[in-house]
C-alpha cells in the first residue's frame, strides 16, 4: 500500500510536469511566429576621436585597371596605428558602396593594422574580406597594391607589409595574389606608379 | 538345369534396364550441352578484361583491372614493382608497402585514407585486399602515386592511361602539297601503331606510346581528299582516325618520328592531275622495320629537355575563378596550355605541359617541376572575367628572401632571371599588340613566378569583350597563344638555350 503523502506527492510533480510541458510548448510557438531580425552585415567602426584631416586614398578603378588618388576628408587619430587603421577604413568604405569602382564583398572589414618598428605593417583583414573577394590576378592585385599604396603613402617609414586574414597567415587573397610572403612597400609603389592611368 | 541367378533377369526386363539407362544418358547430354552452350553464351557476353596502360621512363606496361564495388581497381605492388624496389606485408586488415627502402604507406582494408609517409591521402574509395593483394581504385592514382614516386603524375582514368612524369608523347599534323595532299603527323618520340585502313579512313592505334591529345582532338584541314583527323582514346590504348574520301596509306620516316598519310597509288590516278606519291606499299599491320617495342623515353633513361615549360595553373580542387556556372577556370587554362604547346612545337620548341588532366598540383610543385627541368622560359596561364585582352605578368619579388651562400632564397628565387622575364614580356606584349589584342604588362604578386630559376612569365586571358564564353573559343584561344608562341620563339636566342 502506497503511503498517502507520496501519493499526493507524485501527483503534484505530475501536475507540474504537465504545467511546465505546456508553457514550454506555448513559448516555442511563440519564438517561431517572431519575426526575423534582419542581419545587417555592414562592419561596425569603432568611434574615433580627433580632428579631420586631408588624406590621399589611392582607388582602384576596374574599368580601366587603374589606381588612381582620390582626396578625402576623414577624423584621424593622434595614434599612428589608429591612423593607418582609419585610412584603411575610409578606403573600404568607398570599395563598399554600391557604385564603387571596385567593389568588394559584403562584410569586408579591417580588424586591426600593427606598426611593428623598424618599418612593418600587418593589416588583419577578417574572413568575409578573403572569402567574399573576387578571383583573378589583376582584380587581387588591385585590392593589395591600393591598400599597402594608401597605408605607405600615409604612414612614414613602413618597408614592408604582411596582410593576414582573421589573424591568420593565408596563402593567396582569392586563388592568386600572394599573402603568404611579406610586400615590399617599395615594389609595391613602383607597381601603383605603372597603374596609374596613362602609365 | 542350371541355376538362375536371381539377379538375371530376362530379355525384356534387360531391353527395358538398356532403354532406362539410354534415357539417363541422353538427359545428362542435353544438360551438359545446354550448359556448355549458357558458358559460351556468358563468356561471349561478358565484357573484355579492362586494363591500365603506364607509362613511365623506365618502362610501359599494362596491368589488368578488376571490378569492385562499381569502380576499377588495380593492384598498388604489381603497379610500383616495374618502376623501383618494392615490398608489401599484409598484416590482418591493415597492409603495408615500401617503395624503395624510404617512401611507406599504410593502408587498411574498409578505409577510404591511406597513410603515406605519416600524411593522409585520400583513396575515393574503399582500400581492398585479395590474397594479400593490395587493390586500390585507379581514380586514387592521380594523387596517391606522386606521394610514392615525388613527381607529376597524370591520369586518363576513362581511358585507362597513366603517364608518370613528363613521358607524353605529342604531335603536330600538317597538310602538306594540294594534289596530291599529304598529311604529315610529327610525334615527339619515335611510334609504332597499329595500322588499319577501312573505306573512307585510316587508323592508327597505339597501344604502347603515350601519345596524348593535341590542342583539340578533332584537327580539320580545309581539304576535301584529307577533311579530318580525330584523336580519341579508350581501352588503354590511343587512336588517330585520318577520315580520307579516297584510300591512303602510311608511310614512316625519321626513325619512326614522322607519319605521311597519301593516297595510294591507284587513287592518285584518279585526282587529275596526277602527281604521285612516294612509292611505299599500304600497311595494314605493324609497321615493317620499325622498333617493336615502343622507343619513347623507356629506351633512354636521361630525362627529356624541355625548351618550354607551360602551367595551366589552378587544377583539381583549386577551380580558380569561375568563370560562369559552368565555366571554371583551370578548365580554360588547361585548354590554353595545349594550344599553346601545339603552337610552340609547330615553331620547333619542345614543350612540357605541367598539368595536362583535372589534376591537384601544388605552387611549389610546379616550380620544382620547373626548375628540375631547366627549362629555357616558363609561362603559367591563366583566365579571368575582369577585364579585357591579356595581361602579361612578371614576378613581383617579396621583401627580403636573401641568397645564403650557396643556396638561392626560395621566395626570390627569380631574381637572377627577372630582368629576362620583363625582357620577355615586353616582346609578348609587342606581338600581341601587333595582332590588335589589348594588352597591358605588369609586376604581379602571383607565384610560383617568385620561385622560378629562370625566365617567368604569367599570362592572364579575359574576353575581348563582356562575353566570357569568348574564352572557350579555339580561335580566340589560338589568335593568344599564337602571339606568345611567337614571340617565345623569337626570343629563343635571347632566352640562351637550344631546344
């Protein structure tokens, strides 16, 4: 014979299990009638503090493949390396428009830049950089030399840069231009000379 | 009266035991002969034992296929045996094989990975073993076999065809003469094929040589006795088909090397005006006088040199761009490297094609390819939506990478050359240029250029146009490698070294 306090004791949690079934069920419901958030996969830039100045970014333009120097108004940093970060953005930016002259793929961003004395740079790039970017040598080729063309022309004393991807080292941007090796800023600004239109 | 014994019987019940016995014997001959008679009717249905051609430097051979699970495999021991030392153990499910003393690979019977020296190789199918024969299927060889013999190796998996290094074997047909018209075939090393004539075509089968497809395998001549030739192959062996509308016939010269397919005489009297050919009886069998076995390179076992060597980049899993949904760039690069290896060898310039099938080859195994060959000039190609015309690329050197002592640095390892490769480039550029093809010459962070000894040059093809099918045009294909073949060959003394 079964006690009656334990009776009414699995009686009660039965109840309660069938209580908190049911609530659970409801809640369930209700999560998938939600509607969906939509994901906005613009990067988010970090505030910045300082006065704005007058850089020189240097544009790649698909139509002709070309580099060519485009002037822009942009907050700049005190820091050196918040200033190659925010000149790098400000680049991005303009890849990121819908009439951009060289578009890059959605979710492209700029983790960090490193200045590393004596004369090195590493821009971190995350994975939606790489992996959304188109294919072809002169298409990579554009992205890499307006990028360490616009950091070098900016930055005093940079020699040689390294792009990794999410922190990672890669071995090409989209199936050709080299991240595995370290480029030489001065290799490189020859390079922007020859892709500047009419070279 | 004589006993009976009561186990003789009488005349009748004796006939009666005879016709039983008959019957007996009769039913028994009826199912052995309707047995024999489902043999045959099996054995002549069943499907011709399958093989797998190789051919290497130290030999050519063929082994056979068996069929498991829907694939072909072949035997990995009877495969390596021919081509160095090797020695297989089998232990329980697991088997293992070693390849001239230092190269071992692990392999267990269910698995689809073997292990081959500590690194894991993917089989795309099921490891076998048969009385402790190792069984691996033939699509796995493309990329299990370099992991064994440390070069390239290429698979023609539905022809049954495996070419170890660089073996291939390549030919140019040219129309030569109008009336009579001759068709000569020149092949890189001397052949021997079988030879068949039936109305309207001649062909020639070649079992043993590793000839390999040109540029297109279908060659037309814009000749109405000589329309066509076609390429094909199958069965483990190739086949050039001549389509003639009048009877030809072969005949050989330089040692096997050359090929002129005629008409025969009586046909010439026909094509007013008559002309006639050399006088040379038709072949209907295996060319009289000609080296039995195949004398390619298995005769010689200094490797070949080659003038040129020319990558098709991207390959395999490395699809390159893509190019449309169903066009993917190392597709349009492999087309490009055939035309160009036609183009160079029809200007006289040895040619290796790095990758020759859907093949996985790694950056620094072409610039090893490329170095151990010493070649004169190396040129990767490649193909690209973005644009339009061709861009003729040089290494763009990393920094740093100093020589030490004797050893040059891997990542400039172009150095040296790079003022011969700009040389270079510019003289591509001038031709392609002269033949109204937009073009631009620039420094690209692209390798394996950076890795390459000697002269380098990448070219990069986008449609004239927006129209990327534009790619797959043989004529556009052939108008760009025409030009780089030529100024190639223009260069061939600046570039400093003989064919």
């Amino acid at each position: 014979m079964i006690p009656r306090h334990l009776a009414i004791g699995m009686a009660v949690l039965l109840a309660a299990a069938l209580v908190l079934g049911g609530y659970a069920w409801h809640m369930r419901k209700a999560v998938t009638a939600a509607p969906e958030v939509a994901t906005d996969a613009r990067p988010l830039a970090p505030p910045v503090a300082g006065p704005t100045e007058q850089v020189v970014l240097f544009v790649a333009h698909d139509e002709d493949g070309s580099l060519r120097a485009q002037s822009a108004q942009i907050p700049m940093p005190s820091n050196r390396q918040q200033r190659a970060e925010e000149l790098l953005r400000a680049l991005l930016s303009i890849y990121l428009d819908h009439n951009s002259p060289h578009v890059l793929g959605p979710g492209s961003e700029i983790h960090s830049v490193f200045l590393i004395d004596p004369g090195v740079a590493v821009i971190d790039v995350n994975g939606a950089f790489a992996d959304t970017h188109r294919s072809g040598v002169l298409v990579e080729e554009l992205t890499v030399a307006s990028m360490i063309h616009t950091i070098s022309a900016n930055t005093q004393g940079i020699l040689k840069v390294k792009i990794l991807v999410d922190g990672k080292q890669r071995d090409t941007l989209a199936g050709h231009a080299d991240l595995a090796s370290y480029y030489d800023v001065g290799t490189v600004n020859q390079l922007a000379t020859e892709l500047q239109p009419g070279q | 009266m004589p006993w009976i014994s009561g186990r003789q019987n009488s005349p009748a019940t004796k006939h009666k035991r005879q016709r039983s016995r008959r019957r007996v014997f009769s039913v028994c001959a009826i199912f052995f002969a309707v047995l024999l008679s489902l043999s045959a009717a099996y054995l002549s249905g069943a499907p011709a034992d399958k093989h797998l051609s190789v051919y290497s430097v130290a030999a050519n051979y063929a082994l056979p296929l068996v069929q498991r699970e829907g694939r072909d495999y072949v035997g990995l021991l009877e495969l390596l045996e021919p081509l160095g030392q090797v020695t297989a153990k089998a232990d329980g499910s697991k088997w293992r094989i070693r390849y001239n003393s230092s190269i071992e690979g692990d392999f267990q019977v269910g698995k689809n990975h073997a292990l081959v020296m500590g690194r894991e190789a993917d089989l795309g199918g099921q490891f076998l073993m048969e009385n402790k024969r190792g069984l691996v299927p033939v699509g796995s060889l493309g990329s299990l076999l370099p992991r064994f013999l440390g070069g390239p190796v290429t698979l023609h998996e539905a022809a049954g065809r495996l070419f170890i290094g660089s073996i291939a074997t390549h030919f140019t047909a040219s129309l030569a003469g109008e009336n009579p018209p001759r068709l000569v075939f020149h092949f890189t090393a001397p052949v021997n094929p079988i030879i068949a004539t039936e109305p309207g075509s001649l062909r020639m089968t070649f079992s043993r040589e590793p000839i390999v497809s040109p540029a297109s395998p279908t060659l037309t001549f814009g000749n109405k006795t000589i329309p066509s030739a076609i390429f094909s192959e199958g069965n483990a062996a190739a086949a050039i088909t001549v389509n003639a509308s009048i009877p030809v016939m072969a005949t050989f010269s330089s040692d096997g090397r050359t090929i002129t397919i005629a008409p025969t005489t009586v046909a010439v009297q026909n094509i007013p005006p008559a002309n006639p050919p050399n006088a040379a009886p038709p072949t209907s069998a295996p060319a009289q006088n000609q080296p039995t076995a195949a004398p390619t390179t298995a005769a010689n076992p200094i490797p070949r040199r080659y003038f040129a060597v020319v990558d098709a980049s991207h390959g395999g899993d490395d699809h390159g761009e893509t190019l449309s949904t169903t066009l993917m760039e190392k597709d349009i690069t492999v087309a490009l490297a055939r035309s160009l290896r036609q183009e160079l060898e029809s200007r006289g310039i040895t040619t290796l094609v790095l990758r020759d099938s859907d093949a996985n080859l790694a950056v620094d195994q072409r610039a090893v390819f490329a170095n151990a060959d010493r070649a004169a000039i190396y040129v990767a190609l490649h193909a690209a939506s973005f644009g339009h015309g061709v861009r003729v690329y040089t290494a763009m050197l990393p920094y740093g990478g100093d020589d030490r002592g004797p050893f040059r640095s891997w990542t400039t390892a172009q150095r040296a050359a790079l003022p011969l490769s700009q040389t270079l480039a510019g003289l591509v550029t001038s031709e392609l240029q002269r033949r109204q093809i937009p073009v631009h010459d620039l420094p690209a962070p692209l390798r394996p250029l950076n890795n390459i000894l000697g002269p380098a040059i990448a070219v990069e093809v986008a449609p004239q146009g927006s129209d990327v099918s534009q790619l797959t045009a043989p004529d556009y294909q052939q108008l760009v490698t025409s030009a780089v073949a030529t100024a190639i060959a223009n260069a061939r003394d600046q570039l400093g070294a003989a064919p």
